[in-house]
C-alpha cells in the first residue's frame, strides 16, 4: 500500500511544476504520514507527527486503510486544494489520486477525524502533517515564494539567446532571462520569462535530523566554507574547473572516435573515497557479490556523456533527484524480491513484511533527502554563486590568462588550452584553418565544445538531429541542456545532485546493510535513438550500470559536468555534506525503529574521521 501511494506522489511530482526542495518535503512528510499510520497499530511504535493509537481486529487491513487515508489527504492538499497546489498536473492529480481510492475500496470524500475508525485514523494522521507544513518554515502559505525583501540578484539577467554577458560579480548568481518560451526541467511553460531564485530561505525549513549544533559559526548547517572565487581566493582552482567544464563538453559528440568501458570493470568503486577530490574511477576486479567479472561494455564516450546528463537530471521519469533516489529504491526492491534477498531493517534481524519495508525505508530515505535539501539550499542562499554559463561567458568575453605578452590578456580570463580553448587569428581563421568560418572575430577566446541545441522540438528521432562538437566563442558557451532551460533558477554552490545523491547512497547502504545492490549490478537499459530529449541519441543503447549506491551517486553528481550544470567545487562539497546529512538521517531514522547505529560501514576511516572532526567541532 505505501508503494502504491509513492508511485501516486511520484507521478505528481512528475506533472509538477519543478522544485526540488518543495518536493524533497513532499516526499519526506508523506512517507512519515504513511509511517506514523502504520505505527498506529503498534502499541511500542514511535511516530513522528504525533501520537494517534488505535487497535483493530484486522491490523494489517487496518493499517492499509490508515495509510491510503493518511497519504491520499496530505497529497489532495499540497497538489490540489492548499496553497501549494496549485501546479500545472492539479487537474490530473486530483483524478488520479480520487479513482485510486476508489480502485482500492475507500472513498476518498470521507473527512471526518472522529472516532478509530482506520479513515478517520488516517485523516488526522494526514490534519497532524498538513498542521505542521504550514508552520515548518517553508512559506507553504505564500505557495513558496521568497519572503518580500529578501532576495535580490547582485547581477543583471543575462539573456541566454545573446552573445557575452554582463556581470557586476562574477562570483554570485546570475538569473536567466529568455526571449522565447522558458520552461522548467519538466517541460511546464514558465512565467515570467526572467529566472526567480528558487527557495534561499530553505535553511530555514524545519528539519528530519538535523540540529542548532550542526550550524556552523555563520549559521549554514555542515558549513563547507566560501568555494573558490574568480580573482580572489582559489582562483587558480575556480579557473581549472571552469576548464573542465569546457573540457566535459569537448566530449559530448559521438561521433568522435572514442570508445570506453562504462561496466563496473572500469567505472566504480570509489564510494570509499569520499574526500578524494577526483573523478577518477577504480572499477571492480570482480563483482563484490558474486566473485565473478563484469562483463565491459564498450560504448562510444560522446553518447555515454550526454545519456549521463540526461538520465541523472531528472531521473527515468522526470522526478528529479529526491524522486528519483525513491526510483532507485522501489527498483531495488524488486530486484531483492527477484534475487529473493530477504527485507531485514540494516541487512539483519527478522524479515519484514512488504508495507512494513516499505514505510520504514521510505521514511528513513526521505528524511534524509528533506534534510538534503535544507542544507545544500542553506549553501545556496548564503554563498549565492554563480553558474558556469554565466561565468564560462564571462572569463571568455575578458579575454585569456595564461599569457600576459600574448594577445587578448586578462588575469580573470580564461586559461589556453591547445586544442580546447584558443585565441582566434588571422591564421586559424584562413580557409583550411581550425576556426574558419570565424573571420572577423580575431582577438577573442574560441572554445572547442557542445555547438548547443538542434533546431526542433523533441522527440529528436532523425540521426541527423546531432548538434555535436566545435570551435564556437566562448561568449555562445552553453551547457547541454535545452535552449528552453538552459540552467535552474538557483545559484550553484552546493550541488543539489550530488547532496541529494550522497544522502540517497548512505540511507540504501544503512537500510540494506550493504553497499552493494542486489546481485551486485543493477542496470537500466537506454534504447538507440530513443534515449535522449536533448538531441538524436544514443547512437547505440547503452546500460547504465552501477555495483554499489555510492557508484550510483557518483555517477548522479558527475552528470552535472556533463551537462555543464555545476563545476567540481559545486559537486565535491555537495557530497561531503550529502555524507554528514546521510548519516544524522540514518542515526535518527534508526532511533524510531528500534535498530542499533554501529559505526559507519560504507564509509572509509578517513571519511569517518571528517565527520568526527565536524562533530568536534560543532561541539566546541
């Protein structure tokens, strides 16, 4: 039953207009409904949004009604009849959530909250969740808008369909403006056409697990500290990352003539390392489950990168990153159920029934992914960083670094690269030159890198719909994306991809016990020509693969490089934090449970070692 109202809150979100915060809570505070209505009818059980007890002769039927009740009214008001519920998929939603009651017995126009009736039960259940959302510091009242006064861009619009940009800082965020249609990462028409900060307050948000102590001294929790700064402190870094990202999108074409190994034989194995500020991958010498190789999987380079920024964006069914962490988990459950893996709280003890596997573990998922949200936001609102198609734009419109008796010097230029980013001339500019077609532009900064978006509209069916790699201005730099989107409505600094998949990692790792998946590989196939909204792709199906949940994470946190969302500064400190949340979330979940927290199994001694220091620390 609460498998039946995940996949219902999924498909919500996936008609929903796109907030990743938003629905991070969604998610969290409907898992603790369906959670405290199945811990109604235990006597011992703890819950979370209050005490509401009642006995039945038929508990188990009992506990379905409670829930459905529970989970179909706090869905009615944040997608349909509250404040919030106001999003583009309302009407769908409504009809979808109604018939599912009925499908399953209920009838979904019963309200009352008096007496023990599973209904009712489940009806203050869903009162007592609704009561707290609308005092839990989210602005639920306001449909999440920004508190008046509060947020204001440093930096003017910068109107993406425009060559160059102006920045008055190019250390802090930039909003986008579009001529043409703006659209979110879901595909809704937004207005107006100019980007709003999404959420900067989200800090604010009451947290799962979290606590004051967890605060650092400027009140950010698990404070990471300012991220490099362009011409100030770690611009040598913030220049070199900026250069893999052009780098990343320099491989984006599948017709260039490299092949790699994307089985776990290559790819993989890194989830021990999570200080290790590299992308360098370790693979398996054999699978961890089984003692048997992976078979390679030699794919083209060009189609495995855009799939990775496509795939991890959203998810499978364009969910985002909270949703899509409730994918994966549903997914592995059906593969231990296949494998016939047994459901065991943390990989031990007694066997679980399904509702009871599946109430715990997406209560202990999603608590961890709210507070995901509330401390990767918290560093976005406070640091208040810029994307990198604002500052790619920018280092390239001043010129380059590397050379100060060269032409077009800058300091806060962007550095040459043979072969990757150039200084236009008349000789690469002459017929048969690498930046012919360039003429006239001699003096600017030229970077080898994704062209941008095809003409058209999805589905991209036609093998000629490939934009592929070229020598284009930096000033027309674009992350792979579409023009309708380009970059989300928030600043960069920390990755949200990377907090939310660090998160998701450490509570599949906790609640199964392991961080390997089922059987040790768990795949998802992408059909040729059929796999990709951006452009024509793959050029052959490929099979995401992935051994442990932390490769899985990885893999989610390396995408936004690819589709030139977020640079390594972003993304390594979204994964330290995803860490630290992750394991508060696990210790607090497992206290409601009844299930001892021995020391972290997933992660290495330098890992937990980081998060002794941080404890340390917040305790001095």
């Amino acid at each position: 039953m609460a498998r039946i109202w995940n996949e219902q809150l999924l498909h919500a979100i996936s008609i929903d207009t796109a907030r990743p915060t938003v629905h991070a809570r969604n998610l969290f505070h409907v898992s603790a409904a369906m959670f405290d209505a199945w811990s109604a009818y235990d006597p011992a059980g703890h819950q979370y949004f209050g005490a509401v007890k009642a006995a039945a002769a038929d508990t188990e039927a009992a506990r379905a009604e409670a829930i459905s009740y529970a989970a179909y009214n706090v869905l009615l008001h944040r997608f349909v009849t509250g404040p919030g519920g106001l999003g583009p998929g309302r009407s769908a939603t409504v009809v979808n959530i109604r018939d599912q009651m009925t499908a399953l017995g209920y009838d979904p126009d019963f309200t009352s909250q008096a007496g023990d009736s599973p209904a009712a039960v489940g009806n203050r259940i869903a009162q007592a969740v609704i009561d707290h959302g609308l005092a839990d510091g989210a602005n639920e009242a306001n449909r999440y808008a920004n508190p008046a006064g509060m947020y204001l861009p440093v930096n003017p619009p910068l109107t993406v369909e425009d060559v160059g940009v102006a920045m008055d800082d190019p250390n802090r965020w930039q909003p986008l403006n579009f001529r043409g249609d703006r659209i979110d990462q879901f595909g809704n028409t937004i207005l107006p056409s100019t980007q709003t900060n999404l959420t900067p307050y989200w800090g604010a948000v009451t947290p799962f697990s979290l606590t004051p102590a967890d605060r650092g001294p400027g009140g950010v929790y698990f404070d990471q500290g300012a991220p490099p700064r362009l011409g100030g402190a770690g611009d040598q870094a913030f220049k070199a990352n900026a250069v893999a990202m052009i780098r990343y999108s320099s491989q984006l074409d599948p017709g260039d003539g490299v092949v790699i190994d994307i089985s776990p034989a290559s790819r993989g194995n890194t989830f021990d390392a999570p200080l290790t500020e590299s992308y360098a991958q370790a693979g398996y010498a054999a699978n961890p489950v089984t003692g048997l190789p992976y078979q390679p999987q030699l794919v083209r380079r060009g189609d495995f990168g855009r799939v990775m920024a496509e795939f991890w964006a959203d998810g499978p069914h364009s969910t985002a990153p909270p949703g899509h962490w409730n994918e994966i988990r549903n997914d592995i459950t059906d593969q231990m159920e296949l494998l016939g893996v047994p459901k065991q709280m943390g990989g031990a003890g007694p066997t679980l029934t399904d509702v009871e596997w599946d109430v715990k573990s997406m209560f202990a998922l999603n608590g961890g992914l709210h507070d995901a949200a509330i401390a990767a936001w918290n560093h976005k609102g406070h640091y208040d960083t810029s994307r990198p198609i604002s500052f790619i734009r920018y280092m390239g419109s001043l010129g380059q670094s590397s050379d100060p008796g060269g032409p077009s010097y800058h300091p806060d230029g962007l550095p040459l690269e043979p072969g990757l980013i150039e200084v236009v001339t008349g000789e690469t500019t002459a017929a048969g030159g690498r930046h012919e077609g360039l003429a006239g532009h001699e003096g600017a900064i030229v970077v080898r890198a994704w062209r941008g978006p095809v003409e058209g509209t999805a589905p991209f069916d036609n093998p000629a719909d490939l934009s592929g790699v070229g020598w284009i201005l930096a000033e027309e730099w674009l992350p792979y994306q579409l023009s309708s989107f380009v970059t989300p409505p928030f600043p960069g600094y920390v990755s949200g991809h990377s907090t939310f998949s660090r998160v998701g990692a450490e509570l599949m790792t906790q609640l199964t016990g392991s961080p390997y998946v089922p059987g040790g590989l768990f795949e998802y196939e992408i059909p040729i020509g059929a796999g990709l909204n951006f452009e024509y792709g793959p050029i052959e199906s490929l099979r995401i693969q992935f051994a442990s949940y932390f490769d899985a994470a990885d893999m989610a946190a390396e995408s936004r490089l690819w589709g030139g969302i977020h640079p390594a500064q972003d993304d390594f400190t979204g994964r330290r934090i995803g860490q630290l949340v992750g394991a508060a979330a696990w210790e607090r979940a497992a206290s409601y449970f009844g299930v001892p927290v021995p020391e972290p199994a997933s992660v290495t001694l330098l890992a937990f070692a980081a998060s002794l220091v941080w404890r340390r620390h917040r305790s001095s």
